[in-house]
C-alpha cells in the first residue's frame, strides 16, 4: 500500500471535492499514469482524503490530502507525483 499525504502551504478553500478529484486526475496523468488506470470501469483501486474544516452552506477549507493505493504500478506514479500538477481548470 502506498500513501502519499500532501501539505497545503496555504488552507484551500473549496466547495466541491470533486474539484480535488479532477485535480489529482490531472497531476497522476501528469506523472505517467495511464487515464483508464486512474478513472473509468478498468480504473485500478485508488482513493484520497481531505483533511481540514466544513463550514455551513457547503463550503470547506482543505490543510492536508492524502492519497492511496494498493497497486504497485500507480504506487509507483504516486510516489513520484508533482504537486505542482495538481490542478484543476473549469470549463
């Protein structure tokens, strides 16, 4: 099992986690995974946590992700993720 716990320098502030999702897709395809290994129906096992503090009406503020694996290939890809891949850009 791979765990990778990212510090935020600063709290973030969001409304919807899956923001954070899109985000960590986009910095795993960055580092070399393959799109049908991190989402889809053949997508290997995976998930994240945020830790920080909700607010009424929906909105939080994030200090810490952290994210796991049991397969060793995307282990491997997450052990070597860059942070500063993790975005996400809205359409």
């Amino acid at each position: 099992m791979t765990r990778v716990t990212l510090e935020l320098a600063s709290p973030l502030r969001i409304r919807y986690r899956d923001s954070i999702h899109a985000a960590l897709v986009t910095a795993l395809r960055a580092s070399g995974a393959a799109e049908d290994a991190v989402i889809g129906p053949a997508a290997v096992s995976w998930t994240f946590a945020m830790q920080g503090r909700s607010f009424a009406g929906g909105g939080s503020r994030v200090h810490q992700v952290m994210i796991s694996t049991a397969d060793p290939r995307l282990g491997d890809i997450l052990s070597r993720l860059d942070p500063v891949a993790i975005r996400h850009v809205s359409s």
